[in-house]
C-alpha cells in the first residue's frame, strides 16, 4: 500500500482533532483556549487536504469546513475577550 503526502495530512489532521477532543475530556485542554482551537484548525486542513487530493466525498469535506470554521470564531473570540480583559485591567 502507497502513502501519499495527502494520506499522511489525513492521518495527521484525525489524529489533531481526536487528540484534542481527548485532551480537553480530560481537563488538560480548555474548549476555548488556543491550542485546542489550533489543533481542531490544522486538523481540519490536514483531513480537508485529504479529501481533496485523495478521495473526495462532499459530506465529511463539508464538516471539515464547518470545523474549520468554528476553530477560527473560537480563536477570533480568543483574541477579543483577551482584548476586552486588558482595556479594563487598570
């Protein structure tokens, strides 16, 4: 069996978003903090690469998008509270 550099960006991009989801179940990651939010992002991508150099199938391409897409509000979000919280600091 041939591994292509797709196939192992697949592997990669499930291994990110399992691991995270993993890691934040067991309290070492917070749903809003930066790394989980980053690994559900490059995950995404790397799944998303996958699909589309490899074998392409519409609904998993779509929810690769979606959480892509909720990776970057989540990190956006970030990025205002912590914003927020240093105009109020005295």
């Amino acid at each position: 069996m041939t591994f292509f550099w797709y196939d192992w960006a697949g592997y990669i991009g499930v291994l990110l978003v399992l691991l995270a989801f993993l890691l934040m179940q067991a309290h070492k990651l917070h749903g809003n903090g930066l790394t989980y939010q980053l690994m559900n992002i490059f995950g995404a991508v790397g799944v998303m690469l996958s699909l589309l150099f490899g074998g392409f199938n519409w609904s998993a391409f779509l929810m690769q998008v979606a959480w892509l897409l909720i990776g970057i509000f989540g990190v956006a979000r970030s990025v205002q509270v912590r914003r927020m919280e240093r105009e109020r600091l005295p």
